[in-house]
C-alpha cells in the first residue's frame, strides 16, 4: 500500500510581475519523506516550498497538503499553517520574547494550550535542541547557531506534520552549521515530513530520501540522493553540482 | 529685586502649582488619547481598503500642516458651532492637543510598523496566528521600541504645545504665570524664570523617562 | 455658518498671509545665522565652547515658545527694553528655532568622517579654515533634510505671533472671527493660507529628502 501523500504540486505556475519563477511544477511528497531542494540561487527554491504554507500564493494550479487545499480563501490556509512548521535562513525570532515565550507562543494563541502545558512542553523541546538553559534569555543574547536551534524548537511547539527548512544554516558561521544539522538529521529519523532547501550535501546523502534539483523556475532532475550525486541526470545539475562540491 | 516674597510665598506657589497640574494633567490625557488615535491613524493609513487609507492619509497630512494654535484656536471658537455643543476651554484645549498629536504620532507609528522586519511577519503567519494577532503581539509591539525615542521627543513637543492652551483661558501654568506678574508688585521677570525652571525640568525628566525605556528594550 | 465673510475679507487675510510670510523669512535668517554659530561650538575643540553651545541648545529647545516670546514682550518692558510685537514675534521664533538648526548642522557634522577635518588640519589648514572648506559644505548636504522639516515648523510657528496682537494669518482670522461671529469660515480660511504655504515646503522637502537620502 502505497503511503498517502503529504504534500501534492499539480500543474503549479507563479508569477512576480512578468517574471515567472515557477513553471509546470508536479511534484508530490510522500509522508515521512525528507525532500532535498537544490538549485542556483534565484532558480525559485524558497518561492516553491512558501506556497506550502502559503506564504506565496499560485496563480495556477493546485497545492493539497495533508488532503487540504490551498485557496485565497483563510480556512483551509489556517488549517494547513497550524500542521506545517517553517524554519527560516535568518531565524525571525521576536525579539521582545524570551526563548520559552518564543516557544510557548503559537501553541498558547493559535491552539489554546494551557499555559503549564505549552512551558512544559518547551522546555523538553529545548532539551531536545540542547538548549534547555536558555529558556529565559532573549535571542539577541544567543549565537546564530542557537537562535536556529530554538527557531527549529519553534516549529515543533506546533506539533507539525511537515517541517519546511529555507537554506537553514546559510546564515550561520562554518562551527555552528554542525550543530544545526544534528537536530535536524535527528528529526529526519522521527517520521515527520521534511522539505529542504539546502547546499549542505552531506545532509542530503546521509538523511534525504530525494534530491530535486531546480533551474530557472523548473524542476529539471530529482533522483534519490546516491544516484544524484553520481549521475544528476542533467547538465545543469551537473555543472551545479560540480561548483558546490568544489568548495 | 531684593525681596521675592510676593512670588514665594505659599499662596502664590500653590497656585502655580496647580498650573503645572492642569499642564500635566492636560498632557497626560493628550498623550494617552494621541497614543491610541495614532495606532489607529496609521493602521487606517496602512490599510489595503482604499478609502480608509485616503481618509486617514488626509487627515493626518492636514494635521501636519497646520499650526497646533490654529487648531486649538478652531477647537474653541469653531467647534462648537458645528458640533451644536458648548466646550469649556479645557475640552477644547484637551480635544485640540489630541487631535494634532495624534497625527504626528500616527506617522511615527507608520515608520515603526514599517521598519519591523518582513520575516518575523511571516514566521508568525506561518504558525498560523491570524492577523490581528500578529498585529497585537508581534507587529505593534517590536514597532512601539522601535519608535520609543521619536514618541518621547514628541510628547516633549506636546508637553511644550500645552502652554499655547493659555490664550483660550485654560489655567494652566503659562497662564497662571501672566496673572501672577499682572498683580503688585507687577515683576513679570522672577516669573518668567520660575515657569522656564518648571517647564525646563517637566521637559528633561520626560526625555530621562524616554531613555529609561528605551534602554530598558536592549 | 455665512460663507460670504470669507469672500469679504479675502484682502485681509492675503494682508495675513504677506505678514506671515514676512515673519517667517527674518525668523528664519536669524535662526540660520545664530544656528551655524551654536553648531560651530557644540562643535569645537574645547569643551567649555561646547558646554556652552549644549546649554543654549537645550534651554531654547526645553521652554515653550510661548513662554519665550511673552518674556520679550511683557517681561523685557520692566527693565526699560520695550520691543515692537512684530520684532519680538521676529526675535522669538528666530532664536527659538535656532537651536534646532544647529542640532540639525551638529548631526550633520556627526555624520562626516572626521578622517576628514584631520586630513585637512594635516594639510596645514586651521581648525576654522578647515571646518569652513572641508567639513561643513559635506555636513550641509546631510543638514538640508532636517533643516527642510524645522522650516516647516518654523512656518507653523509663526502663528504665535497673533498672541501678541501681530495681525498675521491667524491674528486676522482671529480678529475678524470674533467680529463677525463667523469663526468656522474664517478658520477654514486661514487653515487654506496655511496649506498654501505649508504644503509646497512640505513637498520639497519630501524632494530633498528623497535626493539627500543615505
Ligand atoms: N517577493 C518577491 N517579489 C518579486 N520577485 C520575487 C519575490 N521573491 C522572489 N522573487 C523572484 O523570484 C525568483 C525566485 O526567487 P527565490 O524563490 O527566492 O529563489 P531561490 O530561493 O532559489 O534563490 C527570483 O527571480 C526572485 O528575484
Ligand atoms: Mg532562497
């Protein structure tokens, strides 16, 4: 029996003005999954996994997460943001609150969690990103690796069922990537959906399940990570590959 | 002047004082009601629904344009000719001071809300607070820090504006000031000194207030 | 509400609007003169100078204007000093302005390298010649901006000379409101002459602004 979908693209197209950055995409993702997006920058990566929370809206075809459309319409939407976590390249902490508030937030104003209940569960959830001292600092005193951390306790808080990941330790300095990817290579292993935008290769062969390579707005190769990387499929990809691989 | 006697004395004093009451207590309500009125000035402003935001865009632009004189001066003559009641100065001066505060603040307030980062929006959004929520608990409040050493040189200003409140009659210390020269020994000088000293340090504990807070937001 | 007094004293209030604009213009040399000097010591090598420049600044910025322009009027007459309405309406606002023009030149000045004064002070130059050529022509582009909003403001605070009887815009519509009872027309008039000199300044500044940005 085959899994049921988690997220489904059908005949997706986007457009910013006249430029279209998402073209023909088809694409669907299996629950516990851990998808690999790859591609040049500017080639539509953060565009595609924002219209799975609807952060971007299509202007045609059609987005299922979790058996749920996407419409203009809020219901559905809401409904969906409340089951998919994102995590962001420049971490989007708020600023005025705590590690724990920052935690507690969404779980308290969104599904009505009692307050004990939402602390109790932040501070395992810290236990869980190794943070479990900072519960009470504010994340201007934190460094960029640990923000990630409690950005990615964050997401959790809401129990999702998918997690999007938007080039995660892009923004962080080389010694703090590691500690962000053992979080997340552990969560790979729970069984929830991930979707991820990331160059760290590594991460990709050792946890993903898929690599999807995309170019100028289109989705030109995917294969499961091994077979990617020793042959992409694609002279794009491979020329892609062969840049970041050098580094 | 070799005695001051007549100006400190406790009668004359007393009376002084209570002018510096009326001017605070006539800033206070300016603030608090500009405070509020500006928020909503500026979400008005910032609205997508077109004919709220051109109203508000109007509304505060006028303000901003016009001297707070005229203004008071129209809330207390003018006024009540439109609006069929009779204000007694200090509801006219309390009506003015808000209403033009409330436009620079309104302004203010737009450059707060538009200066907080995109993505914070959007990680709120993504963990599906609605809009006024994220209004309420993320938006407003990172702006309001934002904004804190604007909003204090403005209730400065506010502070200052109140003593143009004395020429529609409002008893205020400015005023009270006129009447105290106005009397034997007829030394408007000593005075003078005295209200600059009152409002001198009314001004700088308001600005010493403003540092507190916004050291007080990292 | 008669709409027609409006019509009828048209002449009165353009009289207003000239006065205005007579104040303004002198209030705003003299705020521009006596500003450039204060910046020049909140500026300077030594810190009684620039003590005494702070002092001046926040005592003018601190106390009403109000209150300033009534201690020329009422209170200067007790030592034997008896100024004209006009020339106190003048010496008020200027000098009370002021003090904002030379916080706006001082941050303008902040905001030049001082790589720069020093490469003229090393280049032989004094610390006058120096400040002249090198770095307050840099600091004016940054000033004009800010100096563009205390214009603004000086304009609108011109109207505080009508509390001295000085017939400007609002001191004619005052007066010819309280004669004819029609205070509605007569305000919204003098709001119209407000707008007509606010709303130009206003947008050039939003221009300058604009072409001074960063
Ligand atoms: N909010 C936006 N408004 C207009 N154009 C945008 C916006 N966001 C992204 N784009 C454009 O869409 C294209 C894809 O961008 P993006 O999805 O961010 O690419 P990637 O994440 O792969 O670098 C780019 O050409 C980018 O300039
Ligand atoms: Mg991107």
């Amino acid at each position: 029996m085959p899994t049921p979908a988690a997220i489904e693209f059908s005949g997706v197209q986007k457009w910013f003005g006249t430029n279209h950055v998402l073209i023909d995409i088809d694409l669907t993702i299996a629950t516990g999954e851990v998808l690999v997006v790859i591609g040049p920058s500017g080639s539509g990566k953060s565009t595609l996994i924002r219209c799975i929370n609807g952060l971007e809206a299509v202007q045609q075809g059609t987005v299922v997460v979790g058996g749920k459309q996407l419409t203009a319409k809020g219901g559905e939407l809401a409904a969906i943001r409340r089951e998919v976590g994102m995590v962001f390249q420049a971490f989007h902490l708020y600023p005025h609150k705590t590690v724990l508030e920052n935690i507690t937030l969404a779980p308290i104003t969104v599904k009505r969690v009692p307050r004990e209940q939402a602390e109790r569960e932040a501070r395992a959830l810290l236990e869980r990103v190794d943070l479990p001292e900072k519960a009470d600092a504010y994340p201007a005193q934190l460094s960029g690796g640990q923000q990630q951390r409690v950005a990615i306790a964050r997401a959790l808080a809401m129990q999702p069922k998918v997690l999007l990941f938007d080039e995660p330790t892009s923004a962080l300095d080389p010694e703090m990537i590691a500690e962000v990817l053992d979080v997340m290579k552990a969560l790979a292993h729970t069984g929830i959906t991930m979707v991820v935008v990331t160059h760290e290769m590594g991460f990709a062969r050792e946890v993903g399940d898929r690599v999807v390579f995309m170019d100028d707005g289109r989705i030109v190769a995917q294969a499961p990570p091994e077979q990617f990387f020793s042959a992409p499929g694609n002279p794009r990809a491979q020329l892609f590959l062969s840049k970041i691989l050098a580094h | 002047m070799t005695d001051l006697g007549w100006l400190f004395n406790r009668g004359t004093l007393t009376f002084l004082a209570g002018g510096l009451g009326v001017t605070l207590e006539l800033a206070a309500i300016a603030i608090a009601v500009s405070f509020v009125a500006g928020i909503v000035l500026a979400l008005g402003r910032l609205s997508r629904f077109r004919p709220l935001s051109v109203a508000a865009t109007i509304y505060i632009e006028g303000m901003r344009a016009l001297p707070v004189l005229l203004v008071i001066f129209f809330s207390y003559f003018a006024l009540p000719r439109i609006i069929g009641v009779k204000l007694d100065p200090f509801a006219a001066g309390a009506i003015a001071m808000s209403a033009f505060t409330a436009a620079l603040v309104a302004e203010i307030v737009r450059a707060g809300i538009l200066a907080v980062p995109k993505g914070l929006v959007e990680a709120a959004q993504s963990q599906g607070l609605s809009a006024a929520q994220i209004l309420r608990i993320v938006t407003l409040p990172i702006a309001v820090r934002q904004m804190m050493p604007a909003l204090v040189a403005q209730f400065v200003t506010l502070l200052k504006d109140t003593s143009l409140t004395a020429v529609i009659g409002i008893l205020e210390l400015t005023r009270r000031g006129q009447i105290v020269f106005a009397q034997p020994p007829f030394q408007p000088i000593p005075v003078f000194a005295l209200i600059a000293l009152v409002y001198f340090t009314a001004n700088f504990g308001l600005a010493q207030i403003g540092r507190r807070l916004e050291a007080r937001t990292l | 509400m008669d709409w027609s007094v409006l019509g009828e004293n048209a002449g009165a209030l353009a009289q207003g609007l000239l006065i205005t604009l007579e104040v303004s213009a002198l209030a705003l040399l003299l705020a521009l003169v006596l500003g450039v000097i204060v910046a020049t010591l909140r500026v300077a090598p030594s810190p009684v100078l620039r003590r005494i420049g702070t002092a001046y600044v926040e005592f003018l910025r601190n106390i009403p204007l109000l209150v300033q322009l009534f201690f020329l009027f009422f209170a200067l007459p007790s030592i034997g000093i008896r100024l004209d309405a006009f020339v106190c309406g003048v010496l008020a606002l200027g000098v009370y302005t002021s003090a904002f023009v030379a916080e706006a030149i001082r941050s303008g000045i902040a905001a030049v390298p001082t790589g720069q004064l020093e490469a003229g002070l090393s280049s032989g130059m004094g610390y006058a010649t120096a400040m002249r050529l090198i770095v307050l022509p840099q600091a004016i582009a940054k000033t004009i901006p800010p100096l563009g909003n205390t214009t603004l403001n000086l304009i609108k605070n011109s109207s505080l000379v009508s509390t001295v009887s000085v017939l400007d815009i609002l001191g004619t519509a005052n007066l010819l409101g309280a004669r004819s009872f029609q205070y509605v027309p007569m305000f919204v008039g003098a709001a119209i002459c407000y707008l007509i000199l606010t709303l130009p300044t206003a947008f050039a500044v939003n221009l300058l602004e604009k072409r001074y940005a960063r």
